[in-house]
C-alpha cells in the first residue's frame, strides 16, 4: 500500500445538490453578512442539523428509559394528594 507524503491532505468529497436559485441567493447573502462563504454557511447548517437529529434520538432514547418515570396518571394522583393536604 502506498504511504501519502508527510503533510499531504485527503481529498475531501464534493457534494452536488440542485435547489431553487432563490434559495441559493438567500443562502448565499446571509453568508456574507456572516462574513463567510457559501461552503462555510451550508457546512455549519448541516452539521447543526445532524447534531440535533443526534440529540433529538438520544433524548428519545433516554426518554424510552422506564427506569425512574412515572406514568401521568400517578403524576396527576400526586398532584391532587399534593393540593388536597394543601388545603386541609
């Protein structure tokens, strides 16, 4: 196998997609307001959105945990205990 020469940088893929050209303006102009390219705006965009579809599965994962929940019925008996010795 062939060794890449010190320093050498991987070739990063290139992605092509087609959007709307309105979009594309609009994207393109908040970049620059940003003070960044198009590459840079849509990279961050999309790894913005990765990260909350990341979070937003673990979240449902640690939610599908029983272990420590109750249901909302006990929730709501609880509250009603809670407001009726309030009131006493």
């Amino acid at each position: 196998m062939a060794r890449k020469p010190q320093g050498a940088v991987a070739k990063r893929p290139k992605v092509y997609f087609d959007i709307d050209p309105e979009l594309r303006n609009r994207i393109k102009a908040e970049a620059a307001l940003e003070g960044k390219t198009l590459r840079e705006w849509a990279t961050e965009a999309l790894v913005e959105k990765l990260e909350d579809a990341v979070d937003a599965r673990e979240g449902m994962a640690a939610l599908a945990d029983e272990e420590g929940t109750v249901t909302l019925e006990e929730l709501d008996r609880e509250y009603l205990e809670r407001q009726g010795a309030l009131h006493r």
